[in-house]
C-alpha cells in the first residue's frame, strides 16, 4: 500500500491545495511568479506535495508583513502575558494536532512515527517553557551609580529570520521561534526545500491560536533564492541559521554586512569516549540507537566511538550485532526503527563518504550500503556501517550525515581527551564511564558546546546547547540564554540635580 494512500483526514486536507500555498501576513498566498518545487516522501520516492516556490519578492513581502506586525498595537503593543497565553493556546493546538503534524513530519522526512512523536511533543514543550519564562522574567533593572538615575530595559529586536534544516523541521522550528517570539519579536522562517510541510501546517494552527497577521510568516524555497535573499535583507534584525559549516560562513557574512547579529548551529562529529568499566552491550546498544537515530541526520550524534583497548574486544561484536538489528522501513510502518535517508542525494554522499574512507584505509566492521525494502522499492534506504582505522581517516574527521560510525581504540584517560580534540568540530560528545569523577573531567576536557555523561542527545528544557569552533557561533538553543538573545538592551539615563 502506497503511503499517500494511508493519510490521516487532516494530513491530506492539508495536502489538497496544489500548490501548497506559503504563509504571509496571516494568509495562504502563491510565489509572487508563480513557482513551484516538489517534495518527496523518501520512504517510497513518490510525489508528496508541490510547494509554492518563494524569492527574493516573497521575502520581500515577507519581512515587510512581519515589519508591520512589529510595529503594530496587536502584536508590538501586546503584554507580555497576553503574548503568553497566545503561545500556551498553539502549544493546546499543536498538542490537538499532534497525530496529523507527526504524519506529515514522517513522510516528509522519512523518519519512524516515535521519533516525529518526540518533535512534536517537544515543539508544545517549548512553547510552554519559554511563554511561562517571558512572564517571569524582569525587563527593567536599576543601575546603581553616582549623581544619576539609571535603568536597563530589555526590549525585542524587531523581525527574526531563521533559516532552518531538512532534519528536524518542526522541533528545530519550535525551538528557534518559540524564544523570539515570546521576546515579542515577530519572525520569518525559510524551511529546507526537502521538508517544508510542518512549518506551513504550524502556520495553520497559529492562525487559528489567534496570531495576529504577520507575526509568523513562512517562506519556502532554495537556499541561493529565498534563504540568500533573507539573509542579506536589511529589514531584519536578528538571524538563526541550522545546518553546515559552509552555508554558515556565507550567511553570517551576509549578516556582517548589514551588522545583523547570528546564531549559527552547524554540523558535529560527535565523540563518544567508552571505558573499559562499562557493559559493552548496554553502550553499544545505546550508541547503535543514537547513530541511527534519524537515520543518522542528527548534527550532534556520536559518530566517533573511542573505545578503551581492553574493552574492545566485546565492544565490537556487540555494537556490530545491535546494527545488523535494526529494522529499516518506511517511517509509517510500526515496527520500523530506522527509515531512508532524506534523498536520494543525501544517501549517494553517505555512500561516497563509506567508499572514501575505505580508500584512505578504514577497515569495514560491518559494511553499509543501500538496500531495498519491500513494497518500497523506491525509497531512498541504506543500511549502518561501522569503520575503523587511523584517526585522521576522512571518515573519522569530516561530518558524514548518514548512520556511520567510526571505532577508535585507545589506552588512558589522557588519549582519549586528546582523540575527541583532535577534530576541528566542537558540537556534542559523550563520556561513559562508571566513575563520575573520571566521567566529569572528561565531560570538562572535551571542547564542545555539550559534554554528556552515560547518555547521548540529551535535551532537557532550560539546559543550553549550541556549538563551538567549525560547530557554530552566536549562542544556542533550549535555554534562558536564547531567550534573552532575542532581546536587545537599551540604558535609559538621568542626571540628578
């Protein structure tokens, strides 16, 4: 059976229009000359949606819509609690609509049902967290000093743009405009061209939560046309940017130009240090389930698993035997736990990187490559692939995107450390250990924006992440820090007489 023809009522309601129209000023509109693109379920490579095809006018139109919004008395003349209960009303709706956004995130992405699941819980997390932190936090502080009356105001920016990836579109949606928009900023998103659904639906479900127009406006289109033309606008006042260290340089240099502040959130190669006083099994079953996580399309999972010489020979054939496990299908199908890659694209890099690394000498644990799944001929799968061998193979430097691991033996404490920072990336890692003091100065010697211990994508609310080095700049995301990002400060003075 053909996914489009399991589509829940609302998923394919949502679907009808063709094309699917962007978001601007709090209406449903076509490209200002009419373009198009398609996106594809990768699970069966099978049309899913056209999508109306935005540049440089329908940012123009975009900005200037949130530009007003800004400046209105609906939105920049809102209280802060009344923000609030806007916010807390789309996290009630997304929470609502949270079967039909799951749906449509899997088959826009390709990822298993559970793992949607949890983007979209977490995207009515972040809307909670951040609307209740707006309400308690202080937006006017004295300053003590001499012959003077003197405050600091924290006010919003204006317009906040985001330019957000193909992986997680609607968590990474959640958590970038959630912040800026409790902040009292209005926002401008540009999705990836591979997966602009959820956005889009989001929108539906903000307008129906009582947005005023022009707060949230949704741009779809090609990162050289839309996302260009929003990074360099001069009408926007903040930029968020996920995705790779080389698109990273060219929007915050378009940024620099009009001295636009950025946060940029780039790629990883995540090190997972394993010592030898841990159950093989236990942690290879747990890296197996981070690697593979998304098909391994997460920018801060461990790629790089660093094991103790002593433990490495249970070490492998287990974490072997825990890939060889794992069931590849379409995300739709409830026994799936690793879906295709996004594209066909995406999984021919992966298997470039595989042929790469071999050819600068990793040795292959366990092969990967592409395979075929049934009733799905089409989709784009592949299957895990763990490598071995020098430290400076490709394969254990660069960013491969895609559910490959690379196993490094080491003897002490002090190697380890050295291996993980030995990368020019400085994203996440993980130490695991039963010794908490030996767990806690490595978590402390590894040069990352986030040092986990006996677990690995670890995200509680208010806890920040982002990046260092090749990793990225200008703050992170999931805390109080992000929130106050997206608020400027502003001295008021008086001299006294």
């Amino acid at each position: 059976m053909a996914a489009r023809d399991k589509l829940l009522p609302e998923v394919a309601e949502f679907l009808k229009p063709d094309p699917v129209q962007m978001f601007i000023d709090g209406q449903w509109t076509p490209a200002d000359d009419g373009g198009t693109f398609e996106t594809l379920d990768p699970g069966d490579g099978a049309l899913l949606a056209r999508v109306a095809e935005g540049k440089a006018a329908d940012i123009d139109r975009a900005v200037a819509a949130a530009q007003k919004a800004f400046a209105s008395e609906a939105w920049g003349g809102l209280a802060v609690k009344d923000r609030a209960v806007l916010l807390h009303r789309l996290a009630d709706l997304v929470e609502a609509h949270s079967d039909a956004l799951i749906q449509l995130e899997s088959l826009d992405v390709g990822k298993p049902i559970p793992q949607a699941d949890f983007d979209v819980t977490n995207v009515a997390l972040m809307l909670r967290w951040y609307a209740d932190l707006a309400v308690h936090t202080r937006y006017s502080e004295p300053i003590a000093t001499p012959n003077f009356e003197a405050r600091q105001i924290r006010v919003p920016y204006g317009v906040a743009a985001f330019i957000l990836p193909w992986n997680f579109p609607i968590l990474l949606a959640g958590w970038n405009i959630s912040p800026a928009l409790a902040a009292g900023n209005t926002v401008v998103i540009k999705p990836a061209e591979n997966t602009p659904l959820s956005a889009l639906l989001l929108c539906a479900l903000a307008k129906e939560a009582g947005f005023p127009p022009g707060v949230i406006n949704v741009v779809p289109g090609f990162g050289d046309t839309a996302g260009a033309a929003l990074a360099a606008h001069t009408g926007i006042k903040r930029m968020a940017f996920t995705g790779s260290p080389a698109v990273g340089k060219l929007i915050a240099s378009s940024c620099g130009a009009n001295l636009v502040p950025v946060k940029l959130e780039l790629g990883g190669k995540g090190a997972a240090v394993v010592f030898d006083d841990m159950d093989p099994k236990v942690v290879a079953q747990k890296l197996t389930e981070s690697v593979t996580l998304n098909t391994g399309q997460v920018c801060c999972t461990a790629t790089r698993w660093l094991v103790q010489k002593k433990l490495w020979d249970k070490f492998v054939p287990a974490a072997t035997q825990a890939m060889k496990s794992v069931k590849i299908g379409h995300g739709l199908e409830a026994t799936t736990q690793m879906g295709p890659m996004v594209s066909q694209t995406q999984r021919e890099r992966v298997l470039d990187y595989l042929e790469r690394g071999r050819k600068d000498g990793a040795e292959a644990l366990l092969e990967g490559g592409p395979v075929t799944v049934a009733d799905h001929p089409d989709g784009f799968y592949i299957t895990p692939a763990l490598l071995t061998g020098a430290p400076d193979n490709v394969c254990a430097q660069e960013e491969i995107f895609g559910p490959a691991a690379y196993a490094i033996p080491f003897g002490d404490e002090a190697e380890a450390v050295a291996l993980v920072n030995d990368c020019p990336y400085g994203l996440a890692n993980s130490v695991w250990t039963a010794d908490l003091g030996r767990a806690n100065r490595v978590a402390e010697a590894m040069v990352a924006g986030s040092s986990w211990i006996n677990g690995h994508n670890l995200f509680p609310p208010g806890v920040p992440f982002g990046g260092c080095n090749l990793s990225g700049l200008g703050g992170g995301v999931g805390s109080a820090a992000t929130f106050f990002d997206y608020l400027r400060n502003q001295s008021i003075v008086r001299p006294l007489e």
